[in-house]
C-alpha cells in the first residue's frame, strides 16, 4: 500500500469511528431524561441518596457523564502549522471560485478550517480534491492522523465506562451501585470515627 492509500484508508476509518461516537451522542439525547430518571429510582430502590452520590462523584448524575462534545477541530501543535498553511495554499488554488466555481462552498469551507485549526478537515479535502505535494510532511500528516483517531478512539471508550451507557445497552449499573454502596458504609464509619474522636478529645480537656 502506498502512502496516499494510507491516508485515504486512515481517514475513512477515522470517519466510522467518529460516525460511531456521533451516534453514541444521539443516543444519549434522545434517552438522557429517561435514563437519568431510572438512575434515580435505582438509587431510591438501593437506599442510596442522590446528594450523597453527587457529592461522591461530580459526574455520576447520567446526563452529565456523557457531555456533549465538539469533536469537529483538531487543535494543532506550532510544529503543524506548515502543514496546516501548505494545505490551505494548496487547496485554495485548487477550489477558488475564479478557477473552479462549482468548489465555490468548498473554498469557504477550506477557508473556514484553516482560521479554526483543522488541519484533519484540510486532510479530507486534500484526498477529495487529490492534492498530493512534495513539500508535504509525511510524517506530519502521520502524526495527526494518528492522533486524531486515538482521541476519538479514547472518547468512545470513556463514553463506554459511563452510567448512561450501561443503563442504555446493558439494563443495569450493579456494579456502580455496589461501589457507591461501599462508599456509603466507608463514609458512615468516618463519621463515627470522627464523632468518638470529638467526644475523646471533648472529654480529655475536661480532665
């Protein structure tokens, strides 16, 4: 496989991938009042309160452990803004609307990426419109194919580990719900360690 089919073959993966995470978010939407209302009942059923959980784990309310996020912009390190202005100049000559004018929308939207940083949407656009230069880095391009997809990858995972999710495809959070039933009785025993520590030292300053 040459490189170029590397590229091409990186970035359709890349876009299943975040197709993948894109449908996990719609999920959530679609679901999140009602997922978050049967996380409630289980607590209830469990004889867990919701303040207590919430003052445990910031994040265990359902809706807000799977936050939205934008993952359309790949914030570039300096050492890729050459690639970043390469592409750009390369593919603004090839979409301007003086010379191409069906790209018209293509040009605004190259031009777009590039104030915004998104040197992966500017990597889309070079396989679209087969732009392929030498003075190209390889290994740049390497890089933040890479890293694009190891982050998506690493959303999809922690979106995974969330309470939403296990309620929404698996039904149940037995196993958060014994954690936050061990952390129940940890914290009650700190509070009786804390109250005969008060009462032994109340009754030392009394002797």
């Amino acid at each position: 496989m040459n490189y170029d089919e590397y590229v091409k073959n990186k970035i359709k993966e890349i876009g299943l991938k975040r197709l993948e995470y894109d449908g996990l978010q719609a999920m959530f939407a679609k679901y999140g009042s009602e997922i978050d209302e049967k996380y409630r009942k289980i607590l209830e059923e469990n004889g867990i309160p919701f303040d207590f959980v919430t003052r445990k784990q910031e994040d265990s309310k359902c809706c807000c452990s799977v936050p939205a996020q934008n993952d359309d912009h790949f914030t570039v390190l300096s050492e890729h803004e050459k690639l970043r202005t390469d592409l750009f100049k390369h593919l603004a000559l090839v979409t301007h609307p003086d010379k191409n004018n069906e790209s018209k929308d293509d040009f605004l939207l190259i031009h777009a990426a590039y104030e915004n940083h998104d040197t992966f949407m500017l990597l889309e656009y070079a396989i679209k419109y087969n732009v392929r230069k030498e003075n190209i880095c390889d290994e740049m391009m390497t890089l933040i194919l890479e890293k694009k997809m190891n982050k998506i990858i690493q959303k999809i995972e922690n979106t995974k580990k969330t309470i939403a999710y296990h309620l929404l495809v698996h039904g149940n959070v037995d196993e958060h719900i014994a954690n936050l039933k061990t952390l129940q009785r940890i914290d009650a025993e700190n509070q009786e360690l804390r109250e005969k520590n008060r009462k032994l030292e109340e009754e030392l300053k009394n002797k």
